[in-house]
C-alpha cells in the first residue's frame, strides 16, 4: 500500500485524536495491546423497510400459491 498522508497527531483532553483530510464520517476502530490502532472505514446505510401493503400482498400470494391458485409458467428461455 501507498501511504497517502502522513502527519503527527496528539490526543486532546478528552484523549481524541482528530483525523485531517478524512474520506469517511465512520470507521470501524480496532486497538491492538501494543499501541496499534487500525481504522477501516465504514459507510452507515439504513436499512430499507419493507411496507406493511407489500407484506401483506406477499401473505396472499404464498396462501394463493399453497392453494395450488397459480398462473402458467413463464418461458425465460430467451434470457
């Protein structure tokens, strides 16, 4: 790997250390017993919800599927 940026940093009062020119608001810290920190970034997203309309047309279709109330096959032959 290529070092990108080098510089000293210090703790400040609260024992923080603040990183210059940062890509990512979030890492993920790891601290090892001699000293070493190692910071892999991380990008928070939040989860997707699925809707309480769409729940419930899932519900209906596998009741409709476990009825045997299905339609023809689909040819995916073409792809």
């Amino acid at each position: 790997m290529q070092v990108v940026n080098n510089y000293i940093a210090h703790t400040d009062s609260k024992k923080r250390i603040t990183l210059r020119k940062s890509k990512f608001k979030y890492y993920d810290v790891k601290e090892y017993d001699n000293g070493c920190l190692v910071l892999e970034p991380r990008e928070l997203v939040k989860p997707k919800d699925v809707s309480n309309k769409a729940l419930e047309v899932m519900d209906e279709s596998i009741a409709n599927f476990e009825k045997g109330k299905v339609s023809a096959s689909v040819d995916l032959s073409d792809f």
